[in-house]
C-alpha cells in the first residue's frame, strides 16, 4: 500500500532502496506493478559487528536530525497531521540552520 501511495505522488521516482529483509517476491512486484527498480541493501555475510551501510546512513542521518526536536522523541501527536506538522518543523529548523551558516568569501 505504501509504495503504491508513494508511485502515484511522485511521478518521478524511479529507485527505492530497502532492507535485506525485503528480498523476494516484492523485487518484481513493484518492477511490474508500479515501473518501480527496488535495491536491496544487503549485509555481507563476513561481517562482525556495527558496520555502516551503504545509503543507510542517510536515512539514519535523518532519524538523528529529526530526533533533535524533542517533541519528536517521543509519539506524543493525537493526529498524523500534527505529527507531519512537527516533521516539517524540524526539517525546516535544519534547512535554516545552513543556509544562515557563515561560508568563506570567494575571491
């Protein structure tokens, strides 16, 4: 349900990246239903512990900035939308934050 709501807000998308554990079936799925190439991040197997994955730290590079905003911490919204609200505050917090950033003069 998810990636049929995504697919049909945004045209565009073309590659969507997923956890080893969405191996299977769903590849070809969205490849035919919604023109859609699914990439699986996977974990080698000679792996020993905390190793970070490839595209797997945006994602969790986004969890941390979100969770800066400590009304974000926990599930405290009654709502979705005023959930959503909070995202977007957060979001915005950080795209201000760097574009107000000092950047050295080019000469």
């Amino acid at each position: 349900m998810l990636l049929a709501r995504v697919a049909a807000a945004h045209h565009r998308l073309e590659l969507v990246w997923a956890d080893g554990g969405y191996t299977g079936s769903l590849v070809e799925h969205c490849l035919a239903t919604f023109a859609l190439v699914l990439a699986i991040v996977k974990r080698s197997d000679d792996m020993r512990g905390f190793v970070v994955l490839p595209k797997r730290w945006i994602v969790e590079r986004l969890f941390a900035h979100l969770m800066r905003s400590r009304r974000l911490v926990r599930d405290v919204e009654r709502r979705t939308t005023s959930a959503e609200a909070m995202v977007y505050w957060s979001m915005i917090m950080i795209m201000i934050r760097r574009l107000a950033r000092r950047r050295p003069s080019r000469a």
